[in-house]
C-alpha cells in the first residue's frame, strides 16, 4: 500500500500562487495552495475579485492560470525582484 501512496503522490502534485510575488501598496501576504488547478483558479480568482477589485474574465483567469507553480509557497516571502521571473513578459501578471 505505500507503494500506491508514493504513485498518487507523484501524479497529484499542488499547485499555488502567492500575492508576495507581486508586490504593491497593499502589502497582500497572501499564498493558496490547491491540489488541482481547477480548485486553485476557483479561489485565486475569488481573491483577486474581493481584496484586489479586478473584474472576473477570462483575461484574468488566463494571467493567474500562468502564475501558478507546482509545490508549496515558501514560508517566507520571496525576495524582491522574483515577481519579474515568475513573469511571462507579456504583462501577464495581474496588478494590485
């Protein structure tokens, strides 16, 4: 049976996105993590809606959709200056 956890393990990696990548004069600390992309845009974008007042669209669903990265957040916020690596370039990263 630990065999099958190890498997499930591999193939059920999570996902998160983290506000402390991105920052600005809100000071957002906050990072979610899910274990599907699916539950982690249902509540990225809820957040990006209530505490950040960007309008729900498929725009905006795409840009956190390219944000996202497999693991953990750190427990400590990212150094400055990772916001632009964890850009595509394009200006895909939503503003606070």
């Amino acid at each position: 049976m630990p065999r099958l956890i190890q498997v499930r393990e591999m193939i059920m990696t999570r996902k998160f996105i983290d506000c402390r990548e991105f920052p600005s004069n809100m000071q957002c600390s906050v990072a979610i993590s899910a274990d599907s992309e699916e539950e982690l845009l249902q509540i990225a974008v809820q957040h990006a809606v209530s505490v950040h007042h960007h309008s729900d669209s498929p725009e905006l669903r795409q840009q956190l959709r390219q944000l996202f990265k497999d693991g953990m957040p750190p427990e400590h916020a990212p150094m400055s200056g990772q916001a632009s690596s964890a850009s595509t370039g394009s200006g895909a990263s939503p503003t606070h």
